[in-house]
C-alpha cells in the first residue's frame, strides 16, 4: 500500500469555505425530510458505532461541526449532480463514513470529506478551541487584577508618606537628628537701636518726651549646635545648646565698631530703679557714690560696645563687692540677654509606632527641673504655674508632625525668660507652592491681668504691681535690673507708653511675630520672632539728674530673629515630599489602575467572543445547520478508501474525493 500524504491546510481551508456556501442552500431543503426518515436515518448511524481503533486523525481546523442526526439528513439531500441519495447509500461501508453517538445519547460531531464518490470523516478534538483561547485571556485578566490590586495599595500605602516618616525618623544619623542637632539653615538676629537725639535737653526739662531715633540693623548670624546628646530609656534626648554669634556685614547698615550711639546709662538708671523701694539711708548712700564716681544718666558709645560689653565703674565696683550678684566686669546688654550659659535640656521624643506623638520635641526639663526656678518653682513644693511650666513648651527647631489648625504652642528661650505663646493664624502657601501653618504670637501675650489672667503670675507678687499692658517682665533672669519685653514699638501695647517716647512708629506687618511650618512633618519653613527690650525706671530718690526717667518705659532696642528660607537640599526633599512626588504618586497609581482596567475589558472581550465562536461551531440538533469551524492547530490526515472506518467525536467537513485521492496516492 502506498503511503498517505498529509492534506495541506490551505486546502482544506478553501474547501471548507466553498462547502459552508454548498450546506447554506442545502439546509433550505431539510423541510421535506420527514419524521420517520429521520428516525431511520439515526438508527443507521447508531449502528455503525464500533471501532474506535479506525480514526483518521486530518488537519484540525478545516471542518464545519455536524451531527450525527444532521449525517442522516444529508442522505436525503440532492447531490452536486442534482441527485437525492439515501441514507443508507450514504452511511454504508463502501462510502467508508461510519458515525457513533455517545453511550449518554449526547451527538457525537464528525469530520466529512464528501464527494460524488463518497465521503470521508476524520476526528477532531473539541477541547482545543476552548482551552487554547481562554487560556490567553486568562493571563490577561490576571495581569489586570494585579495591576488594579497594585494601584489600590499603592495608594494605601502612600509611598510619600513611608518617606516623610523616614526622613523625620528621629535617631542618630537620620535626617530630622542632623537637621536637630546641627541645623543648616541660616539664621540671622537683626539688632534695631534707639539712639537718643535729646538727651541734655530732657534731663534739663526743655523737653517733655524723649525723643528716640531708630538705626540699624546690625545683622548676625547665628550657629546653633546641640552638644553632649544622650538617648535616654524614657524616650526623651538630652543635650546643652550652644549658639554662637557671627556679624554679617553685607546684610548690616553700618560698622558696628565705628557707628555711635546715644543710650541711657542701664546700669546707673537700672540700679537706681531696682533700689527704690530701699531705705532712705541707702538711696542716700547710692546717691553720693553716683556723684563720686561721675556717672551720667546718658553714654555715648560704640554700637559694639553697647552691645558686647564696655566698662562701666558701678558694674566694676558691684562685681568686687558683690560678685554673686554681679558675676561680670564689663556690661554688655546683647552680651547678657544671649549668653545662655551651659544649659541642659531634657526634651521628648516621638512615641508610639507612627512616631507622631503630639508631645514630640516637648521640652521635658530645663537644667533638671520642669519648671523656671525665677519664676518661683520650688522642687519641693512642685508649685507649678502658667507662667513658669516648661512640659508644655518647645524649643522652636522642631514641632509635631501632623498639625492640626486646633493645637496651640509656647516657645521657650531662655534669652526671654519665660515662654510665649504661639497660635494659629491661617493656612497658605510658601513662596515654593509648599502648604503651611502660619502661627503667630498671640496678641495678648504681654497683656496685663486684666486683660489676660494667665499673666497674673508676672507681675512683682512682693510689691503686688503690674507692668502696663503690653510689657512683661523680665528682671528675675537679669539680676533683679527692671528690664521688660515688649513687641516692637510698643505694637499692641497700652497707648500711653507712646505717649512719652517720641519717635516710634509701631507697624504690624514689620514689627509682628510670625512663622510658617509645614504641618505634615513639623519643620519651620520660616521664621520671624520680634522682641524689644525695654528699661522700666522706677520712681526714684536724691538723685536730680535721673528724676526726668521717673515712671517711664525707655525703649533700649528690638531684635528680630529671622529664619528667611531653608537650605537647597532640604528644599529639594520638602519640593519632592509636598510638590512633585505626590504628582507622580498620583499619576503612576492613575496609570497602573488604567491598564489593569484595560487588561480586564480586553479580557472580558475576549471571553464574549472566544464563546461566541464555540456557540458559532457548535451544531444545533434543532435546525440540523452546519457552521464553519475556526482554524485549529494542524495534524496529518491518512485515508484508505477500502478501509472501514470507526469514528469518535468528529467534525463533517466536505472536499472532493477525487483530489483527495490524488494528493494522499
């Protein structure tokens, strides 16, 4: 016997296609058929349901499904020749087409090459359409879940977020500890003058007000270093700041050490106010030595002087006599407001998993105790008060992360002997589009009693006096002198103590306290604290040349402590943690969910039209129509036209014996 040669697909194709035309018009006949042809028809074809062993594998993919009831109808149909076979013409061995049922009953499908000759039916799988396309479609829909179920925890997550706790993470070599312990921002304390232009002509009553002319400023740069940290076992960081400070030049109005000015004579009038409740015989005595030691009520000096320390023969004479009142020679009013000395603080860290507690970078205590000894804290009696509690403060480098419009603050520094309170003002944005709290001291800070009874505790409890409003005082942190804040200008203080002072001109805008910080992480994007000290000249006694100052505030100059802008690499991570990274955050989570999505519809699509195919091949038992099948992976073909064949599950195909011939031979 010869050998047989495969079938080509390309043929098989194109006969399919002319076939599926040849059973359209073929169908459009089955009326005629009747009941029992039918019924006769299928018992031949269950007859013939032998052998399995015979099968003919062909070219999956160039059939159109049949069934075996439709087998049956096509012995009654007219050939090409115009001819009506029988079905037992059809369906005999010498036809060689044998079609089975299933033990079930279910229609088994065949595969048919038909011709004038005979017809020939070959099995073909039926599981392939299905598993070979959805198997596909499945990656697909796959891909598109994990790639939605990515997008949703990524957006959970929150990548910045993870960052933003990174980088505020505090412990040593962290970002927040560096930005801590040695920050790198610039910080500048402008120095503002009043520079007395009537000096003579007030203490000899010429002039009723004194007239006061403000110059400057004479700018430094401050160097704030935190020294001997220690991570303590109760989550809080001990350290000792020092702050050194550095004149700018370019940024100063004039030479400090060549520029000259007018200024009350604060050691003289401080120590003469400070006095003035003493006895007779002591002002007497204080008197005398004034006139002996020829200290006039004004001083004409250098501005570095003023600031840093010049010699004054009653700050000589009191430090020999009394050095644990007066520990120093010279007298320098910057010189001692800003030496802050070997300070220990002891201050909170974050607490908790998230590392947000609202009491982070709360001072805890200051040189051991949690309250200010000069404001009458005693340890033993733990007398704690508004005005001298410290654990509810912060030092000002670093706030809470997570802020809230509803959380208030004190700011402590030791320079101004007490704390001040900082409230929300409103929300904005900085000059780099970063969001921000803007906070500001609060207007009645410096209010009287009256006004404000938190500042009850401020006032002299011995002498139970109270400064005007808008002034407090200070002079427990300064040697008893009779020193007093106020904001700039007397700002928001009581009219009439611009009523002896010529020469002021209070402006909210310049003269206000204010600071922006980022309420996600706690870091100050800028800041601007202004404070002015102020001499407070009690009424004193056999002292003519300092009676004029009786019962006045002289203003001695303002500082205002500037934080204009953050350094460029701590802008780079604030722009990408506030401005640019939750862009891309937003637009990868958008994208990754879009092509999941698109995954999924593709998927679905897929679904509906790999069914609508399988619905398409598959053969209606009802209306007996054949449909063209898909293409399907190709396999060889054999065919003898002696041989009797058995089939399984085929598919009918129809193609002419007489090429079929030619092409296997």
């Amino acid at each position: 016997m010869k050998s047989r040669r495969p079938l080509p697909a390309s043929y098989c194709v194109q006969e399919c296609s002319n076939y599926a035309q040849e059973c359209s018009s073929l169908n459009n006949n089955n009326n005629d058929l009747t009941s029992s042809d039918r019924n006769n028809s299928t018992g031949s074809l269950e007859n013939n349901n032998n052998n399995e062993s015979d099968k003919v594998p062909l070219r999956e993919g160039c059939a159109t499904s049949r069934s075996a009831d439709s087998v049956a109808d096509d012995a009654r149909r007219p050939s090409r020749s115009g001819h009506r076979r029988s079905a037992d013409s059809v369906l005999d061995a010498n036809s060689s087409r044998r079609v089975s049922r299933s033990s079930q009953g279910h229609h088994r499908k065949v595969s048919l090459l038909e011709e004038e000759g005979g017809t020939l039916a070959v099995p073909l799988s039926n599981s392939s359409l299905d598993v070979g396309h959805y198997k596909g479609y499945l990656k697909l829909s796959l891909c598109g879940f994990a790639l939605m179920a990515l997008s949703y925890a990524l957006n959970v997550i929150n990548p910045i977020e993870v960052v933003k706790t990174r980088l505020m993470k505090m412990e040593e070599g962290s970002f927040a500890f560096s930005l801590w312990k040695n920050p790198p921002v610039k910080v500048y304390v402008g120095v503002y003058l009043f520079n007395i232009t009537n000096g003579d002509r007030f203490v000899s009553g010429e002039d009723k007000r004194l007239k006061v002319q403000e110059i400057g400023p004479y700018v430094y740069s401050e160097q704030l270093e935190n020294t001997n940290v220690v991570f303590n076992e109760n989550r809080t960081i001990s350290f000792m700041p020092q702050r050194t400070l550095v004149f700018e030049p370019a940024m100063s109005s004039g030479d400090p050490t060549k520029d000259l000015v007018n200024v009350v004579n604060i050691p003289l009038l401080g120590i003469s106010s400070m006095l003035h409740n003493s006895s007779m015989a002591f002002n007497l005595a204080l008197s005398m030595l004034v006139r002996h030691l020829s200290s006039q009520p004004f001083k004409l000096l250098p501005v570095d002087d003023f600031l840093w320390g010049y010699d004054d023969p009653l700050i000589k004479l009191a430090s020999t006599f009394l050095p644990s009142w007066i520990p120093f020679s010279k007298f320098g009013l910057l010189e001692r407001i800003l030496d802050e000395g070997n300070n220990t603080v002891t201050m909170h860290l974050p607490q908790g998993a998230d590392k947000t507690s609202k009491q982070s970078y709360f001072i805890d205590q200051f040189n051991g105790l949690p309250a200010i000894k000069q404001w009458g804290y005693d340890p033993e009696e733990e007398n704690r008060t508004k005005c001298n509690d410290l654990q509810q403060t912060l030092e000002g480098v670093l706030f809470p992360r997570h802020l809230t419009p509803s959380q208030s603050f004190h700011l402590y520094r030791k320079a101004f002997c007490r704390t001040l309170p900082i409230h929300f003002d409103r929300a904005a944005l900085s000059d780099r589009g970063i969001p921000i709290y803007i906070y500001k001291m609060a207007d009645n800070a410096f209010d009287s009693p009256d006004q404000n009874a938190d500042n009850a505790c401020y006032c002299d409890q011995k002498a139970k006096t109270c400064l005007p409003s808008g002034l407090s005082d200070i002079s427990p942190c300064y040697f008893r002198i009779p020193v007093a804040l106020s904001r700039p200008h007397f700002l928001l203080s009581d009219p009439k103590l611009l009523e002896d002072i010529e020469g002021l001109n209070p402006d909210e805008e310049k003269h206000s306290t204010h600071f922006g910080i980022q309420p996600d992480v706690g870091v100050p994007i800028y800041v601007k604290t202004s404070i002015q000290i102020n001499l407070v000249v009690r009424k004193t006694r056999f002292n003519y040349k300092i009676s004029p100052f009786n019962n006045k505030i002289i203003p001695i100059f303002w500082l205002q402590v500037m934080m204009p802008k953050l350094p460029d690499h701590v802008n780079f991570l604030m722009d990408l943690c506030f401005i640019y990274g939750p862009i891309l955050q937003t637009t990868a989570i958008s994208i990754v969910f879009l092509v999941g999505f698109a995954l999924l519809v593709l998927a679905t699509m897929g679904y509906v039209r790999v069914g609508w195919l399988i619905n398409k091949t598959t053969i209606s038992s009802k209306n007996n129509r054949a449909v063209v099948a898909g293409m399907l992976k190709p396999v060889t073909a054999s065919w003898s036209a002696q041989a009797p064949i058995k089939y399984s599950q085929v598919q009918i195909v129809p193609m002419a014996n007489t090429r079929v011939l030619e092409r296997t031979r």
